[in-house]
C-alpha cells in the first residue's frame, strides 16, 4: 500500500479533511436554516424541488450522507461515482447526493483525477494489472476516459514487460519438470493464461514465458553438470 508522509496526505485521507469537516457542518446546519445572515442559502431549490420534504428532514438526509461518504473515504479512497452509487443503495436522494458529492469536489474530497493516478500506481505495484486491465478497472469506477489516459502514462513498455516477467518468476519453482515436452506445455499455457488474467497481451505473454522457461530450462541443466 503506497505510504504519505504526515504533513503531506492526499485529499482523501481523513488526515486532510480538517477545513472540508468544518464546510460540511456548516452545510449541513445551513439546512436547518440557521445561517449567520438568516437566509436560506439554497436560494429557491428548496421550495422548487424539495416540496415533499421539510428542512429538517433535508438536514438529518443530509447529515447522514456525509457520514456515510466519511466512512467510504475513511476506509480507501472512492471515485465520484462509486461514492454516488453507495449513497443512492443507502437510499439518499439523488438531489442530496449531488450536492454533498459537490461540495466534497469543491474542498478536495473526492478527486477523479487525483485517484485515478494513485489507482494506477498502488495497483500497478501491488498487482501488476497490465495498462489494459487498470483501464477496464477505472472504466467500472467511472473514471473519465481524459483521467484514465493521464494516470495511465505513468506506465511504459518496459514497466509492463518487468512486471510480467516479475510474476512468471514467482510462478516458476527449481522442482518444475521441463525434461517431459507435455508438462513443459502445460506450466507454458498455465503462466500465459495467468498473464492473460492480468490483461497481458498474448504476444507478450508468450514472449516473457518462453523466455523465463528457457531461462529455467539452462539454470537446471548448468546444475546437473555440478
């Protein structure tokens, strides 16, 4: 898991909220109408759209979102949409969801474009997802396709190449049989589609296991010359 240094927590981290709490709570007691100026500072929403709940219910809804949205950021950070999904399966409205997803891009809470850049960096080190596989994934995160092509620049050829080769050496053990042709091509196929899983390309794949395979191969046969 990527570490922050203390003074220097992404927007997410609960660490950093500090001045984001404080608009939230003030959000959530303006719904109850108790600004410092005795005006309503959701103007002629609330009367336009609002007619079937009152303001302190609007107030409790809301409250109650922000903490769930608290509890989601607290555990890992959350795209935009995947925080708008959990509010609407907690039954939230979609206006009061809106507006609290708003106000949290507006301090710095929720960040697509921050978090698709630490997606793909922690994922790519802690599971090695090739760039096609990390792309499908902030696909489903609803990611803006301009954000998923930022973050995944961080990635080169040759970083995918190293950490394909990376997991097929930590597949291959020195008690693997390549002497027998048949088990050769069955641990050959078995790495490929492990590759394949973690969205490498075929040719890649079958390029880094016949390579890793061969290099196995000469490392037994150098041993049983000894």
């Amino acid at each position: 898991m990527e570490s922050f240094d203390e003074e220097n927590y992404p927007s997410w981290h609960p660490a950093a909220w500090g001045a984001a709490e404080e608009d939230l709570l003030k959000s959530s007691q303006d719904f109850s109408g108790s600004s410092s100026a005795g005006q309503n500072p959701w103007g002629d929403q609330n009367a336009s759209e609002s007619k079937d709940l009152s303001e302190e219910q609007k107030a409790r809804e809301f409250t109650h979102a922000k903490n769930i949205v608290y509890q989601q950021l607290a555990a890992s950070a959350k795209s935009r949409f995947q925080l708008e999904k959990k509010l609407s399966d907690k039954g939230i409205s979609a206006e009061i969801a809106e507006d609290i997803l708003q106000r949290c891009e507006a301090v710095g809470l929720v960040d697509d474009e921050e978090y698709a850049q630490m997606y793909v960096r922690t994922t790519a080190t802690l599971k090695k997802l090739s760039r096609a596989a990390l792309r499908r994934e902030l696909q489903t995160k609803g990611i803006r396709e301009e954000y998923i092509e930022q973050a995944l620049a961080q990635r080169s050829d040759t970083d995918e190449y190293e950490d394909a080769v990376s997991l097929v050496q930590k597949k291959l053990r020195p008690s693997m049989n390549f002497s027998d042709y048949r088990e050769k091509e069955k641990i050959m196929r078995r790495l490929v589609s492990m590759l394949g899983r973690k969205g490498y390309s075929s040719s890649l794949a079958f390029s880094v296991v016949r390579s890793e395979v061969e290099r196995m191969v000469r490392e037994q046969e150098h041993l049983s010359y000894e």
